[in-house]
C-alpha cells in the first residue's frame, strides 16, 4: 500500500511518514501543492494526505486539479483550520474525509485504513460469469467458490 503525504512542515511530514511506515505502508512525501500534483499524477497511490494550506499551490486546488484529471485516489484532508467553511471546500472539491491538526495518530491510522478499504471494494469490483468469478485488482479466480490457481498467461487469457 502506497500513500502519498503532501505537507510542507517538514516535522509534522516526517512524524507521519515514520508512523505510516512503522505500520507498514510505503510512504512519498511532497513538500509544496506543485510537487503534490506532479506525484500524484505520475505515480499510482493508495492514499493521498493532503495539507490545506500549502505553498505555492493551495491543497484544495490539488485535489480539483487530480480530480479534473480523472484521478480517483483517496484523499485526506488535513487541516489545522477547523471552520466549518474549509471543511466544507475540503469535501466539495473531491476530498472523501478531513482530519483537523492536531490530530490523535491512532485515529489518523483509522481514518488511513477505512479509505484504502473503500478505494480497493471501488476499484476491485469483481466480474462475475456463470459460476465463475474474477478479482481484477488480486488476480485470483475462483469457480463456484473454490480458488483456481492459474499462471499469468492463463490469466491474461481468462
Ligand atoms: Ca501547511
């Protein structure tokens, strides 16, 4: 699982990067919105952390811009403003949740986790056909509810 932090204060950045790593996730940081953009854009992500206030470019023109290029990452807010109004931008402009600073990193962690669960059931619809059922995000084949080991090719082929 690969999550991309774009946050310009270099502490708070490297305190999530080390937690989110400690748990086991792959962590890319940004440190301004262009960065952010650039990253999200060419790599592929789990999970976006994105900070509101940030230089150069502002988190919620980030996320417009990711989401004006069909890039349907999960995105997290972060934000030490806790005005209902920023929230509410935070949400309209494609955000899927927000967290306010500071926040408790447990409950970053539960927050982190739902939005993977939710972005992988989105993108892992599986395909059914008869008796048989296909997982297009693991791979994995199953007929009649039993798993059929089959090699890349024979994938490919199925
Ligand atoms: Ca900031």
């Amino acid at each position: 699982m690969k999550i991309l932090v774009v946050e310009d204060e270099k502490k708070v950045a490297s305190f999530i990067k080390r937690g989110l790593e400690e748990e086991g996730y792959s962590v890319d940081v940004a440190y301004d919105g262009d960065e952010g953009l650039r990253m999200g854009t060419s790599e592929e992500y789990d999970l976006i952390l994105m900070d509101l206030m940030l230089p150069h470019k502002d988190g919620l023109e980030v996320i417009q811009e990711l989401r004006g290029k069909d890039i349907r990452t999960p995105v997290l807010c972060l934000t030490a403003k806790d005005k209902v109004d920023d929230i509410v931008s935070g949400l309209d402009s494609g955000s899927d949740d927000y967290l306010t600073k500071p926040f408790a990193f447990a409950e970053l962690l539960a927050r982190v986790r739902a939005l993977i669960r939710r972005g992988s059931t989105e993108r892992g619809a599986e395909i059914t056909f008869a008796d048989l059922r296909l997982d297009p995000v693991a791979h994995k084949v199953w007929r009649s509810d039993k798993e059929i080991d089959l090699t890349t090719k024979e994938y490919a082929l199925l």
